[in-house]
C-alpha cells in the first residue's frame, strides 16, 4: 500500500508534542510492515538549522492566497530510509516556533497551513506518488480531506485515495472567524453545517472529520470521552454522527529510540535485571540538578508542555506542600506564560528539593525519565499520552489521572489488578491526586515490591507493532469506501 503521512510536526525534524512523536515513528512500524510510506511536512526554520541533510528537489507549486500568488518549493530528507518531503515557504514557515508564542498562535494560521494542504494536493500530482491511503493529522491537515471530497470528486489522480483523518487531541480544532475562507482557499460554499461552518465560523477539525473515509483517536477511552457532552469540545454531536467511523488505537512508542538498555543520553544504560543503573542514573541526576544525593530519596518528575490541559493548576496546589516534604521533584516544561510565570517565581522561592526547567529539552528529559522513581501526569483529559508510557519503558512508576490513554494503559492495584504498574485517581481535585502519590510514597518505602512494579511497567510491550497492524486494518477499512 502507498501511504502519505501528512503533519504539520514529525519527530526528529519538528517537535512541539506527542502527535510529532507518533508521525516519526508510526511510518517506520508501517514500512517494515511492507508499505512504502512517504511523510510530507512544512519546512520550519528549526528543520533548516539542524544537521539534517536536505535536497532540492526540482519541484515547486504556485498557490494563490487572497489574491497574492505565493510559491512552495520542494525539498527532501529522509528518515530511515523513508522519503520525508517538506514544503518550503520561508514567510510562513522561517519562523522561530511552529505555531505561535507563549502569548498566542500566529495570527496567519489559517494562511500558513491553508497553504501546506493546497500545496501538498497539487505537489502530489507533480511527483511520482500517487497514494493509496491519505492519512491527515488534527486541524492542520484537515484541510487536506475537505478540498478532496468536495473539490476533487472528478480528478482521476485522486480519485482512488482514501482519506484517513486521526484526531491527537479534539481541543485544538483550528477555528477562524469566516473571513478567512480566502485563506484556505475556499469559497461560500464551503461554508454550511454539512461541511465546515460551526457556529457561524470555521472550524477545520469539524471538516476534517466530516470528509474524511474514516476518522481514529488515539485510546480507546478517549474515543468514547470524546462523544460526550462533557469532553466533545462542541464537536460531540459530530463525533457521533461518525461513530460508525470512529475508531480508537492507542499510541505506541518507538522502543529503540526510548531504550534505557542503549540511550547514550543516560548516565548509565540499564535494563529490567540491572536496575542499579537505573540507581546510577537518579544519582547522577541529583548531582546534575544540584538536589541531595541520596538513593532513598523518592525523586519525582513531571515533563510536559504547561497548559491547562495538563493539570499544572493541580501541581501548583501542591508545590508549597512538596517544598516540605522528603521527597525531590524534577520539573520539565515550556508552555503557556501563566505557568511559566507561577513556575518561575516558584522557583525564586528556593525550594532546594524542586527542580524547574522551564526549556524544551529531549536530552535532559532522557535523563529524567531514568533518574526519577515516579511520573506525574495529573491531566484534566489525555487523548493517549506518552509520557507515561515512556516512563514506565524506563522505570519510573506513573502516577496519572484516570482519563483517556491514562486510563488504558496505567492499572492501580486499588482497581483489582494482579500486576499493577502505577497509581491512578479519578477525581479532579488537588486532594485526589495528593492521595495518588501518598500512596505510593507509601508503596516506595517496600523497595521490594517497588522494584517489581518497575519491573512489570518495564517489560510491558507499548511499541508500535500492535497499534500498526490496527492502521494496516483502518487503511483497508478506509480503501473500501472508497467508490469509483
Ligand atoms: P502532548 O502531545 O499532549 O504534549 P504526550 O504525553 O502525548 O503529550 O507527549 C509529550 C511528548 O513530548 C513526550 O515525548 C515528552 O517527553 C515530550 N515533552 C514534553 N515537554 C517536553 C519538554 N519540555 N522537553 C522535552 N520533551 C518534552
């Protein structure tokens, strides 16, 4: 099968969050299932100045934006031998974030990536890859399904391309004000209930899985969250009018690129039957942060990006009561201002057993996942979530809210499990997730049976062979609705 992957961020090139982490590694687990899979991608000033070797290709499209004719040039790099295609615009893609500031998105949005879904629709016919299987990624690409069911029914280059449209998290659904359908390159007729008017404004992730042959999450939980009135964002109702093409496949991650046995990021490399490397890496941590170095010490970590999303203003409820107790906590994030501000003026407060890092950084944050004993992630809602699992590929035990892939993938003993891998609460309140991690302070004090949970969450199996062979069946199911 011929797949196109098309993401606005794909890991190692261009990474703000989980969605770049699974379209880096989700081509892979799919070609060595056979498919010849390409990527196509926006290129970011951050591609062009890393060390990544890229190439002209004598490729180009002319895409016309409100009147004003603006040029995509082609260029390519590869990853793992898989064809990686990035669509150069230096006004809307030399900038130095992805999407915007801490102080809000980039005002031209709508242009930025309404220009990369038409430019990817006509450079395909330019090149010598026509795909089986399109498969779009959250409100950037969701373009890309609108302008070929309604805009290309009679273009026998598309005509057999199936379109499939995966949702890595309802609450960012690309939403402008009418006015910029120019920018998208559309029309009026666009803009109705049936296809991608939603409150007299446009909303893309709406089109996107309108359009789309079939639309996927990414848990099984979240897929049933997000057909509710409480965690639809609005766009329940819609949801469920797909439901009979709604499906959930977990996130998967890629275990050679998170292996604690061969990382060379880590103090020490260590395994499941050598945890004293492990031991070596919360040593070498401490020293690094500047925290006392003692191995009794439960050390915790939080890497993530600060929005609400994320439960940060549960952490900041309980950051006075940490600062007190015997116990280290290891922050890592960038985000939003408001809590990059909290964060930094609690950091002024000298709290010498917190550790706050307010940067984007996936060496550091290597050495955290290995260091720490345990990984909070109090999300207010979590479509999968990585973080965990990449924290248990390195023994650090999770303690989570019940929400989402959280819930699919981290078992409390309190819920009857044989082999508990973490700790999970339900409520959310500062109260629930304190009493999470107070019991497994508790649980750490028996370094025994610890060390067994950490054995049991580093032998579970979260590669991607299992959720890719789920893709390879959603791509069959998306070809056959295909008609012509
Ligand atoms: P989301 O995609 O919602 O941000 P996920 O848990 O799915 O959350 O994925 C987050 C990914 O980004 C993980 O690989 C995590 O390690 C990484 N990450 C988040 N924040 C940082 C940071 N400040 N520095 C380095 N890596 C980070």
């Amino acid at each position: 099968m011929k797949i196109l992957f098309v993401a606005s961020e794909v890991s190692p090139f261009a990474k703000t969050g989980g969605l770049a982490d699974v379209t880096g590694s989700l081509p892979r687990a799919l070609k060595k299932k056979g498919h010849d899979v390409r990527i196509i991608m926006p290129l970011y000033q951050c591609v062009e100045e890393d060390d990544f070797t890229i190439r002209k290709v004598r490729k180009g499209v002319e895409i016309t934006v409100n009147g004003e004719v603006r040029k995509g040039l082609l260029r390519q790099t590869s990853l793992d031998h898989i064809p990686v295609y990035l669509l150069e615009n230096r006004d809307y893609f030399h900038r130095p974030e992805l999407y915007g500031t801490p102080a809000g998105d980039y005002p031209d949005n709508s242009r930025r990536f309404g220009f990369f879904c038409r430019g990817v629709i006509e450079l395909l016919k330019r090149m010598d890859f026509r795909p089986d299987v399109i498969h779009c990624h959250d409100w950037q690409t969701a373009l890309i399904p609108v302008l070929l069911k309604y805009g290309h029914q009679e273009d026998p280059f598309y005509r057999k391309t199936a379109l499939v449209y995966t949702i890595h998290n309802l609450a960012y659904q690309g939403v402008f004000e009418r006015e910029a359908l120019p920018d998208l390159g559309l029309d009026d007729s666009h803009f109705t209930i049936e296809r991608l008017e939603f409150y007299n404004r446009i909303n893309l992730m709406k089109g996107g899985i309108l359009a789309a042959d079939v639309v996927n999450t990414v848990s099984d939980t979240y897929c049933r969250e997000i057909q509710t009135e409480e965690m639809g964002c609005g766009l329940e109702g819609v949801l469920r009018l797909r439901s009979h093409d709604l499906y959930g496949i977990l996130n998967g991650i890629d275990y050679q690129e998170w292996n604690p046995a061969t990382d060379p990021a880590l103090f020490k490399k260590y395994t499941p039957s050598s945890l004293s490397g492990k031991a070596a890496n919360k040593k070498g941590l401490q020293k690094a942060l500047g925290l006392q170095q003692a191995a009794d010490i439960p050390l915790l970590a939080m890497i993530t990006r600060l929005s609400t999303q994320k439960g940060i203003d549960l952490l900041e409820k309980l950051l006075p009561r940490f600062a007190r107790e015997r116990l280290q906590l290891v922050i890592l994030g960038t985000g939003d201002e408001k809590y990059m501000t909290m964060l930094k003026d609690f950091k002024e407060t000298g709290a010498g057993n917190i550790s706050i890092h307010l940067a984007f950084d996936t060496a550091l944050s290597r050495r955290i996942y290995a260091g720490s004993d345990m990984f909070l992630m109090p999300s207010h809602y979590e479509p999968c979530g990585l973080g965990q699992l990449i924290a248990l590929r390195y023994g650090s035990v999770p303690v989570v809210r019940k929400t989402g892939g959280l819930a699919d993938t981290v078992f409390d003993r309190r819920d009857g499990v044989r082999d508990p891998n973490g700790f999970t609460f339900d409520d959310y309140t500062p109260e629930a997730f304190l009493e999470a991690i107070t019991r497994a302070l508790d649980a750490y004090r028996d370094r025994k049976s610890w060390d067994k949970m950490v054995r049991i969450g580093m032998h579970s199996d979260y590669s991607w062979e299992h959720s890719a062979a789920e893709y390879d069946a959603l791509y069959e199911k998306a070809l056959t609705k295909v008609v012509y």
